[in-house]
C-alpha cells in the first residue's frame, strides 16, 4: 500500500458508506410517507431481509441459488463488497466502480422515489 493511494481508498469506502446511508434515509422518508405506525415494524422487516440477501452475515456464494441471484440484484451486496474490498484488500476506486454505480443507481432512485411520495403526502 503506497502512501499516495491511501487518500483514494478513504475515499472510496467513504463513497460507498455515504450513498448507502442516503438509501436508507431515502428508504425510511418512503415507508415513513407511505405506511402508518404499525406498519413500519413490517417494513423493518423487509429492511432486514435485503441484509440478509446482501450477505451481511453470511457469503452469498456458499448458499447459492436464489440468494446470489437476488443479492446482485440488490444494492446492499455491492455497498458490502465495494466497502470490504477497499478496506481489506486495498482496492482503488477503478476496481470498485461497478459496485459504486449500483449503489448510486439505487440511492438516486431511492431519492427521487422518496421525494416524490413526501411531497404527495404533504398535499393530502
């Protein structure tokens, strides 16, 4: 590891967390907007699932099948994996940008999504 690549894999894992974490605001202004009180425990429920296919806590490629499937489809596998391979391995931003732009495809629709509900809400 140089010393002049440090500063991109901050970065990078920075990027990766940060769009991650305006998902999810974006995700609780939707089911906020969208569901009432005693609905949002089953929304937290659906939060925890798309871990469970973003192998959070287990590798997706030991299980297989449906749970790889659904996981490349998703975005939490690819902020874990961009994160994972930055901090771990080093990895610069070139290696990772694929699972970045997965994560920035979902955030912006997220975003637009949640907008989109709040502001029909606040007009009923």
């Amino acid at each position: 590891m140089s010393g002049y690549s440090l500063p991109y894999r901050v970065v990078a894992t920075v990027q990766s967390i940060v769009l991650m974490a305006i998902f999810f605001v974006a995700l609780g202004m939707i089911f906020g907007a969208t569901f009432t009180v005693a609905q949002t425990s089953g929304a937290y429920a659906l939060v925890l699932m798309l871990t469970i296919f973003g192998g959070a806590w287990f590798d997706l490629e030991e299980i297989g099948g449906v749970f790889v499937t659904i996981g490349d489809l998703l975005p939490f596998k690819h902020a874990l994996a961009a994160t994972r391979a930055v901090m771990a391995d080093g990895a610069r931003f070139a290696s990772i940008a694929t699972d970045v732009y997965w994560v920035g495809g979902y955030t912006v629709a997220a975003v637009v999504l949640a907008v989109a509900v709040f502001q029909r809400r606040m007009l009923e």
